[in-house]
C-alpha cells in the first residue's frame, strides 16, 4: 500500500512544477477573471458561460464556469479533496477545499464575488491526501501520510463572524486517537466518523474506525472493523433499500483495494461482514457510491486505466441482496482518463476523472445496463489522459445548483449546469 501511495505522489510532484506554471500563465493569458483581479464582473453572475464548447479556457458540455479561485491562493502548491457546507442560519453557502497544506474555507453565496475567509492549517506536516466531511455545521478534517495527524474539528459557524479575512483558525477540537488516515466518511443519520485507511496500530489493519460525533466537539472512539482488511474509502448509511432484512440497519461499504466488502456496523461492539464481491481486472477498489434506490453501487477503479490500459471504467454492481451481490455491467469512458471520486444525485452520476475534468452521466437506464454521458467541465484542458492530475472531487449537493470542484493544479472551481440545458 504504501508502495502504491508513493508511485502516486511521486508522478504527481513530478509534473506539479510545470502543470502549475502552465495552469497558472493560461490565467493569465485569457480573459477570465480570477480572485483577486481588478477585472469587473459582467452583470450576470456567470464567469464565463459554456459556449462553443469552451467556458473561456475550459472545455464543458451543458456547464458554465461561476467562479475560480487558483491554488496558491490558499497557501498551497496542491488541491485534493473537497465538500460543500449550507449555513442552516443564513443559507449561505460554504466550498471546503482540501489543500496539501490546509483545508480552506470560501463563501460562495455569490459566485461573482467568492470570499475566501480563511483556513484551518494541517495539524502536522503537509499531506497530497487531505479530506473533509461535515455535520452538525462542523467540519471533520484528516490527512494521510502526515504523523500523528489525527482528527481536527472546525466549528463552521465561526464563518459568521470574519470581518478581516483571511484568516487562520484555530481547530475546535482535536481527536488523536489515531495518527494518519485516509479518509473520514460520515453517517448523518447516526452521527458516527468512519476512519478509514488509518495508520493506527491494533487489530483492525486499517478497517474503519468508529468514532462517536454525536456531540462533535467530544469525538468517542468506539472500535472498529478489520475483518475485511484495509479500507480505502467508504460509504456508510442508515439502510433503507430493497433489501428487507437490513432495513433501519447501519451498513458499511468498503472499497478495500481489491474488493468491495459489505458490513453491518449497527452494534459497535459487534460488527458483522455481510459478503463481498471482485470484478475482473482489478487495479485498485478505490471509491463508489450508492444510486438513491439502493439497488445499484458505481465503482471507480483507480489504476485500471494505467495498468490495464482500458478508458475510463466504472463498474457497477447489483446490491439488491447485500447478502448476494453481483456484477452487473461496466461504463466506458470516451478517454483513458483515470476516474478517482464520483456520488451520485438523483439519476446523475458526477465523476470526478483527474485529466478528464468532471464528467457528468445520466444513470436514469441504468437497470437496463446503460449509462450515457450527458455533460462535462474539464478542469484541465491539456488532454484527456492518464494521469495524476486535474480534478480530484466534486461536490454536487448545493441547493443552488452549485457544484464544487476540486483541481489538483488549478485550485477551486464553481460550475452550474446551464440555463439552457
């Protein structure tokens, strides 16, 4: 694992010198406006509408660009994860942009005129693996490969409050339970942390961990999950799909490498492995998501395309019974783009996939085995290939229409599918 780890960071600090100085001299060069500039606005809120084909330097489908911030904006030299946070008192709306350096906070209630506020630096060393999640208006922040990084918690409410910024924040909180992880997946429902890929020592190998953040200024640690080995990413929900037998339950979804493993961690004290299924051709079981019927679970695999020279495959499985699950079809790409996050909302699939942008697919037919591309912003208009660069995540959750990107070289990007489309 840590093999495959430093390949990774090694090919992506190779090409981040030059990639970084082009991105940013094609700022430079066009004509959009960026943080920071004198440029004026133009009256409608859209940076630069999609047309054409091209929202200003970016090639998009049904896209435009609402705003951008670079990523020496936020102190950094690289962008990795991201998330979005609503405030329940003012209903403005919050990027999270996850940084090698920090995890970066901007107002982007108006998109002409984005506020970077502030950040909460690393609590240890820089990191290419930063990730962020939210709840309860607070934000649950870990790194990989950082030391005894651990858990930092933000009260997001203090964004209230800026009136010099940006500043630098001081954490609410800080759980050292564990030193480096992966990632932190969070179930809203139940107000538990799952700390996954963890350098922790004990039993679980770097299964979940289950952490209490019911009050989320004083995280419990309940214990964890190491029956089905390493997990490198999660999904986590409060079951209540098609399969009756675990309605109301607490299920687990591992992407572990190379498998994907179901578990029931209703009872902390007791989780139980369900099954698990593999695919052929396995890279790396990197991330997937749930379609909003539970039935179906969209996989990406983060090396097939490099190592196995494919376009861009998402793999899809039938989870009707959690208790059986099986294949049920591979999507290929137009390009042989690596695919790294994806979610799903409603009958979208939004497909983060690095050198290939953000891809957005119509998954409405997907019980009769297709999925159709029907959109796309791509962060990094040199090509569509292989690699360890462009964009990282998105976040398409804003109750505007908003969605977050996150660009491992070009920093934060703000789209919205256009009024036409």
């Amino acid at each position: 694992m840590n093999y495959f780890k430093n390949r990774i960071r090694f090919i992506k600090l190779f090409v981040l010198s030059g990639l970084l100085f082009l991105s940013q001299s094609c700022e430079r060069d066009n004509n959009i406006p960026i943080l920071g500039d004198n440029t004026d606005t133009p009256s409608t809120d859209i940076l630069a509408p999609c047309e054409n084909g091209f929202a200003g330097d970016y090639p998009c489908d049904g896209y435009d660009l609402m705003a951008h911030i670079p990523i020496n904006t936020f102190g950094a030299t690289e962008g990795n994860d991201s998330w979005g946070w609503v405030d329940p008192t003012t209903d403005k709306e919050y990027a999270l942009m996850a940084t090698d350096t920090n995890v970066s906070f901007v107002d982007i209630t108006d998109t002409s005129n984005p506020i970077y506020l502030g950040n909460v630096p690393t609590a240890t060393v820089s990191s290419p693996w930063r990730d962020v999640k939210v709840y309860k208006d607070h934000a649950f922040i870990v790194a990989d490969n950082a030391g005894n990084h651990g858990m930092q918690v933000f009260d997001l409410t203090r964004l209230r409050n800026v009136t010099n910024p940006p500043e630098t924040f001081t954490p609410d909180a800080h759980f050292t339970g564990f030193g480096s992880a992966h990632n932190v997946v969070i179930n809203e429902t139940s107000g538990y942390a799952y700390i996954v890929g963890t350098n922790r020592a004990g039993t679980f190998a770097g299964g979940p961990l289950f952490i209490n953040i019911q009050n989320p200024l004083t995280p419990v640690d309940e214990g964890g999950f190491g029956e089905g080995g390493y997990s490198h990413d999660a999904q986590v929900i409060t079951y209540n799909g098609p399969d009756t037998d675990y309605t109301d339950r607490e299920i687990l979804i591992g992407s572990n490498e190379n498998e994907v493993v179901i578990a029931d961690v209703t009872d902390k004290s007791n989780p139980v492995k369900i099954s698990d299924i593999s695919y052929s051709n396995v890279g790396y079981t990197h991330q997937g998501w749930f379609t909003e019927d539970l039935n179906y679970f969209i996989l990406g695999d983060e090396t097939d395309e490099r190592d196995i020279g494919v376009n861009t495959r998402t793999i899809v499985f039938d989870f009707s019974d959690l208790d059986a699950p099986s294949f049920h079809m591979d999507y290929l790409g137009a390009f042989t783009a690596i695919d790294h996050n994806g979610y799903v909302k409603g009958n979208t699939f939004f497909q983060a996939s690095y050198r290939a942008g953000v891809r957005m697919i119509d998954i409405s037919q997907i019980v009769n085995t297709t999925m159709t591309e029907i959109g796309f912003f791509d962060t990094h208009p040199e090509n569509n290939n292989t690699g360890f660069n462009g964009a990282w995540n998105v976040y398409p959750y804003l109750p505007s229409g908003n969605i977050i990107i996150s660009d491992i070289e070009r920093g934060l990007f703000i789209i919205k599918k256009s009024s036409s489309q």
